[in-house]
C-alpha cells in the first residue's frame, strides 16, 4: 500500500508540475521502479486480544485498558489485530505479538509449541476466575430437550482452538458418553472474527441444530437479536479464565512492569472500574504455567494433539 502511494504521488508531480520556462525534458524509464519499505517502530510493544469478537468488539472491549498500561508502565504499547485463532498462535511464534491475551486452550498451545509463559490471568464478572462453555438451540427447537438429542444433530462450534466455544463442551459431551461421531455434522464458524456471534446468529436463524460458546457471549448480542429466542441446554463444568502471556524471551522487566500494571486495576476506582467494565472483567491476578495443567489434561482426554 505504502509503495503504490509513493508512486502515486509521483506520478502526480509529473503530470502537473510540468516543466519551466527554458529548462529541459527529462527521459524517465517508467519501467524501472524502487520497492520503499516502512521501518518498523523500535520499542513497541505487541499486545493482542485473541479475535473471538469482531475486531470492533476487540477494540472497545481494549482500548481504554492498552491506554492505562501505556501510560502506568511508560511503553509503547500497541494493540494489533490478528484475524484468525490461527493467526494469532502464529504470530506469537514468529515473535509478532509480544502480549497475548487469550482463552487457555489457546495458551496451553503457544505454551507447548512457542514457549510463552502465563504471568496474569483474568477474574470474570461473576467474581469467578474460571468461566464454563454453553451448549445452545432455539427456544422453539423441540427436538432437543436435553443433552441426550445433541445426538445425530448438527453442532456449529467457535473454532477448533476455541476453550469454551469447543474444547470444554467437547469434554462434557464425552463425560455423558456422546461422541464427536455421535454428531451428524460438526461444523466451525466461518470467516475471521466474531466466532462467538456467527454461532449464536447460526443457531438463531436455524442453520444448525445447537451451538456451543463460551458463557457471557449471548451477552453481546442482545442488541442485535431476541436473545430470549436462545435457549441453553447444558453448561460445562468451570476450567481456567482467560491468560495474559508473554512470548518466548520477551524481556522479564516489560513483563514485571504490565504484570504489577494488571493487578493494580482496582474496581472500587472509578477510573479503574471503567476500564474493567468495558474488558469485562473486574480483577486481573497473578498466574503460573501450572495454572492451566487442568485444560492440558483435558485436552488430553479429548484426544486433542497441542502440535496441531
């Protein structure tokens, strides 16, 4: 984009600045052309928040958070916005995003593959820091009444990586002897972003039996559709909330400056409680490796290979 403005500009001062009076034409070979490069910013600092939302919502939900840490911990910190699950586990490894705020089946993953090390984990609304995933189906789906019809239905999930939107109902399906072959289609929410409402916009317009997301999504979309037409079959026991971790040898005091940032947030502080309100989340504590082992052994007995 940055090379086609510069030659765009150039080829405007040549079309209008013309020549003047007495000076000479001057041959230019047009087919000769010098690839400009923009240097990237020394000193920034990546922070991403795993796309589960549309890249709006992950903005507003944000931006007021990565401004505080700006100005608590003095870096330069910028949120970036990568498009897929995917995209954003390689990113991490190609050293691209530097903090990443994800959902821990995501995190055991960049853990196991990267080496990214958790070092602050989130406290949910509800005061809570594990959520559960949700099993949904219309309200007027009479042919599901319970856990039991899931079978020979069609399931639309977040996304293969999702922890509440898949991996956690997954596991509770499994608890209740159903199958992933029990199903008569498994599916995944299309396209980059907004996973969690293309399931819940899935399942509200029919296209599939049931859905699974993770707990506080129909939340987001109650400006959007008659939530009330939503009905929720069954919810996963807790695991881990949501992680904040560092990429492989990103400097230990950038880490100690957002960590000791994090956990000052303090919802009793007007100023303070804006910001959480708007992340949806009230308290952000300390967390180890360790914390998400839970997810790991879950994973495990799903059958879920972290290399893939």
């Amino acid at each position: 984009m940055f090379v086609k403005y510069v030659w765009g500009l150039f080829l405007f001062f040549l079309l209008f600045s013309g020549c003047r009076e007495n000076e000479s034409a001057v041959t230019v070979d047009l087919t000769i052309t010098e690839q400009v490069t923009l240097q990237e910013e020394p000193g920034v600092v990546t922070y991403a928040y795993l796309p589960q939302y549309s890249h709006t919502e992950s903005y507003m939900r944000h931006h007021s958070l990565v401004q505080y840490l700006q100005k608590e911990t003095k870096l330069n910190i910028r949120q970036i916005f990568p498009d897929t699950f995917d995209e954003h586990m390689k990113m991490v490894g190609q050293k691209k995003i530097d903090i990443s705020y994800s959902n821990p089946f995501i995190y055991v993953k960049i853990a196991h593959r990267y080496g990214a090390r958790a070092f602050a984990r989130i406290v949910e609304p509800a005061g809570k820091d594990k959520f559960r995933g949700q099993i949904i189906c219309r309200k007027d789906n009479t042919a599901i009444q319970n856990l039991a019809d899931c079978r020979q239905k069609r399931w639309i999930a977040v996304d293969s990586t999702s922890a509440g939107g898949y991996l956690y109902p997954l596991g509770h399906f499994i608890d209740h002897g159903i199958r992933k072959t029990d199903f008569k289609e498994i599916a995944f929410a299309p396209g980059p972003g907004g996973k969690q409402e293309k399931v819940i916009l899935s399942v509200y317009a029919g296209k599939y039996d049931m859905g699974t997301i993770r707990q506080g999504s129909l939340d987001v979309m109650s400006d959007k559709i008659d939530i009330n037409q939503i009905r929720i079959i069954s919810v996963t026991k807790p695991y881990p909330g949501w992680v904040y971790a560092a990429r492989k040898d990103l400097d230990k005091q950038i880490v100690q400056k957002l960590k000791q940032a994090l956990e000052k947030l303090d919802f009793n502080h007007k100023t303070h409680r804006d910001i959480l309100e708007a992340a949806n989340f009230i308290r952000v504590m300390g967390s180890i490796d360790s914390d998400f082992n839970s997810v790991r052994q879950l994973a495990d007995r799903v059958g879920i290979n972290l290399d893939e």
